[in-house]
C-alpha cells in the first residue's frame, strides 16, 4: 500500500502563490530562478580578463585587484548566510526583488569607483545582494516542488551554476574588445536590472504568512541552530561544500596547468575549460534522468566516487608517468563530470530535509559550499606553481572529506532526504 506522504510526494508539481497573483507557468518560474542562480557567478569571474587593466587604472597591485575577487566571495556568504533565514520570516518576493535592485545598484556603484577601497567595498556589497538570488532560487523551488520534480529542477541549476563562470570570462572578454573593465559592470547592471522587471511580473510570494516562521528574526535563526543538529543534514552541506571546494580548486589551479606548464594559449586553455565544463553539464543532464528511478543517495555517492576517482588518477599521474596534457585533461574531466552529480544531488537531499525551514536551509548551504570553495582556490598558488601536484592533492583531499561526510553523517543507506522520507521536523519558535 502506498503511503499517503509518498502519494503527496509524487503528486504533480504546483506554484503554490498568494492570492491574487497569477502564475504563468512552472517552466517560466524555473527559467527565471535559473537566471538568478547565474548573476553571482557571473559577477565572480566576468572582470577577470581586465585585471591588468584594472591595475593601471586604479593605480592598484595586483593583490589589491584580487581582493576585490575575496570580497565578492565573503559577500555571497554572509549574503546567504542572512537572507535566507530572514526569508522563512517575512517571505521571499520583498527580499529577491530588493537584492536584485541591490546588485544592480552596486554594480554602477562598481563601474564608476574612483579606487581600489571604493571596488573593494562595492563588490562586497555586490556579493550580499547577488546572494539573494542564489540563496532564494533554492528556497523557492523548495517552497513549490516536491518528490520527483525538485531533483529535476535542482538539477538544472546546477547546470547554470556550471555553465556560468565558463560563459563569464568570454563575455567579460567580448566587453573588453570594444571597452574598459568598467563596461563589465555597466552590462552586469543592464542584465540585472532587466532581472529586476522580470521577478517583478514572474515570480510571486511561494511563502504565504500561515507557513511562515513566528517569533521574529530571533525564530528564524533558532531555525537555522535546529537544522546544524541535524546529522544528515549537515552531511548533505558538508559533501556539497568540499565538491565546491575541489571545483574551486579546479577552477583556480587549471589555467596554470594548461598554460604554464603545457604550453595552451588562452583560446586553446578555454577550450579545455568549455569541454570540461560540458561534463559537468552532461553528468547533471543525466543526473536529472535518473533521479526518476535510482535513489538520489545511490547518484550522490556515485558522484563522490567518479569525482574521487578522477583526482585520485590525477595525484598518481603527476607521481609516477609526470605532467601529461592527455593524462591531466582526462582526469580532470572525470573530477568536473563527478561534480555534477555531487551538486544536484546533495543541494536536492539537503533542501528536502531541510523542507520545514527552506530558506535557513539554503542559506547553510550556499554559504558553507562558496566559504569553503573561497578557502581552497587560493591554496593551489600558497603550495607553489612548478608542478599540478597542489591542485590534484588539494582536489582529492576535499574529495576525500566529501566522501567521509557522506559515509559518516549523511549514512546514503538510510536514504535520508529521498521522497518517500520526512523531512525535518517544522522548527517551532515562541
């Protein structure tokens, strides 16, 4: 006999909404999270073909132009880390409206900086509302599907969030053909400006006021302080943020690899990143297929293992045969293709679990995933540049954490988090 949570569970996806505002469709709602999920890592890596312009404009080093790429990334965090509790209180439409007026805002303010402090401060403030996007989007598709639908759609925005810093620094190139880095940010605000009247028309309040939060922010953040205690939920975070931590690495370490130590030119190195980038893309493609039918902690720990694997290959190349361009590109494409099924998997297990508190839960997971991702990029260049030993070992360690989280806390066996389990407990705050 079937369940009447598991009848719930695989029952056709709706846009719950507010009264009075209409909905045009699932797909367009879904289209139009997707795009939020790119403008923060289109923000993160879209200016980094003007770095050496940078430089001589702003009169800044460049350890001062790199630090406004940290601030961006400490933005995103604290962004999530706030908004998306805050958004279980008081609804999603205020806050995503009001951060993506807020990136756009920044995103001028970035454009006409008079120096370095003034970028530096801008993109930290970039970030914080970039971070509404990102963190919403998650909520948002939590608050309006459910069973079978939310792995799908899960997975899509993996795939952006894949394909996004691959298209970022051949836009932000395209720009500077025909301008200066400021023009960078100037399209960055077009883009989210014209967001901005797209949310507005598209996407309604999916958290009417009888399923929000009660007792205020303090509630919200005791919300938050109930999922930690969760194991398996904090499993699910911690494999999604040490993937992340290897897929920075990845992204930090590979221009390096390809053009330092074998020789590619820029064009030649981004065809590389596109082509590894599209096993990211396929692994999510297929992960959205099967979530139909394989348990989503059977995917995810494949996922873990392909990734695993790919760096473990990596290490003992560079060890034994050297650096190998064939050698390097295989096994990379194995860690990117392994990626895209930690991140689907785990974000759509996690936001399950997490289902009574979906904002706290996206929060937890966005900014533990960009803090840790943010801690790894820069220790592929702290542990030196003669060999692509640091990335892969730097790559296998995370994978390797990834993996014992799983095991130990998340316990794929019990699947945790699949449609025909329950959720978290509501958080209860008086």
């Amino acid at each position: 006999m079937v369940s009447a949570a598991t009848q719930r569970s695989e029952a056709p996806a709706t846009v719950p909404h507010s009264p009075g505002t209409p909905v045009k469709s699932a797909a367009s709602l879904v289209a139009v999270l997707a795009v939020l999920t790119a403008t923060g890592p289109l923000a993160i890596d879209m200016y980094v073909p003007g770095f050496p312009e940078m430089q001589e404009s702003l009169h800044a080093g460049s350890s001062a132009i790199q630090l406004t790429m940290t601030a961006i990334l400490v933005g995103l965090v604290v962004g999530q880390l706030i908004i998306g509790p805050v958004s279980d209180s008081i609804g999603r439409r205020r806050l995503l409206i009001g951060g993506v007026l807020g990136y756009t805002a920044m995103s001028l303010v970035c454009a006409i900086a008079p120096n370095i402090g003034v970028l530096t401060a801008g993109r930290f403030l970039q970030g914080v509302a970039g971070a509404a996007g990102m963190v919403l989007a998650r909520a948002i598709l939590t608050d309006c599907f459910q069973g079978r639908d939310l792995p799908r759609y899960f997975a899509l925005l993996s795939q952006i969030l894949g394909a996004a810093p691959v298209v970022a620094p051949i836009v932000g190139g395209a720009v500077l053909a025909v301008s200066t880095w400021r023009m960078v940010f100037v399209v960055l605000a077009v883009i989210s400006g014209a967001l901005a009247v797209v949310v507005t028309v598209r996407v309604p309040e999916t958290l009417p006021p009888e399923r929000r939060h009660k007792g205020g922010l303090s509630g919200t953040f005791r919300s938050m302080g109930r999922l930690t205690g969760h194991r398996a939920f904090i499993g699910y975070v911690l494999v999604l943020s040490f993937g992340s931590a290897a897929l920075f690495a990845y992204v930090s370490g590979s221009a390096f690899v390809f053009e330092s130590l074998h020789g590619f030119s820029s064009t030649s190195f981004s065809m590389v990143f596109a082509v590894n980038a599209v096993g990211m893309l396929a692994a999510g493609a297929v992960f959205g297929k099967l979530a139909h039918r394989v348990p989503l902690n059977t995917l995810l720990t494949a996922g873990v293992g392909v990734a695993a694997a790919g760096a473990l290959a990596q290490v003992l190349l560079v060890a034994t045969a050297g650096e190998t361009v064939v050698g390097s590109w295989i096994s990379l494409f194995v860690v990117t293709s392994g990626i895209g099924m930690i991140f689907p998997a785990s974000m759509s297990l996690g936001q399950t679990l997490g289902r009574s508190a979906p904002g706290a839960a996206s929060a937890l997971m966005g900014g533990v995933q960009f803090l840790l991702g943010a801690v790894a990029s820069p220790l592929v260049g702290l542990f030196g540049e003669s060999s692509s030993m640091p990335m892969a070992v730097i790559m296998l360690v995370s994978l390797a954490l990834s993996g014992a989280a799983l095991l130990v806390l998340s316990r794929p066996w019990l699947r945790h988090g699949e449609a025909d389990r329950h959720s978290v407990p509501a958080p209860t705050a008086h």
